[in-house]
C-alpha cells in the first residue's frame, strides 16, 4: 500500500488535532461561552475525520491518478467550505 499525500488526509489530520486538542486541553480552541459545547465539537471533528477518511478510500480506489486526485480531493473540500460558509451566512447572518 502506498503512502499519499492527499487534501482529505489533511483535513483528517487536522480534524483529529483539533479533537485531541479540545480533549487535552480545555481552553485551547473554544471561546469561554462555548466551553457547555465541548462534547458537541468533539463528536463534530470526530464526524469530519470518518468522513473524509472514508471518502479518501473511495475516491482512492475510484481515481488512479495523483494529480487527478488531488483535483477531485481539492475541490470537495473547496465545496464544502463554500456550502458551510453560505449556511452559516444564511442561518447566522
């Protein structure tokens, strides 16, 4: 099995550090008023680190490719921040 480099392994990563982090330290990411939110933001990034490991493997074994890999990878992420930024906006605007 090769080792890749891929914008969803980053996102996991990332996801799994912020989790960690919230887990070890209590004040390291959230806002005094946010801190009766710690359980929800940690089932959160474990959600987002299932998910964009889970479809890493899939487009894994779907794109054989590298480049086009990444391509596929950058913009679901590009997407996705697009469509959390819009409901935010909407919802919070």
């Amino acid at each position: 099995m090769k080792v890749r480099l891929t914008p969803l392994n980053i996102v996991s990563a990332l996801s799994i550090m912020v989790v960690i982090g919230l887990i070890v330290n209590k004040n390291w990411i959230l806002a005094p008023a946010n801190a009766e939110f710690k359980g929800l933001f940690i089932a959160l990034g474990l959600l987002v680190f299932f998910a964009s490991f889970l479809c890493d493997q899939i487009f894994r074994k779907f794109i054989p490719t590298l480049a086009r890999l990444w391509m596929v990878q950058l913009l679901v992420v590009i997407l996705t921040a697009v469509f959390v930024f819009v409901l935010k906006v909407s919802v919070f605007g």
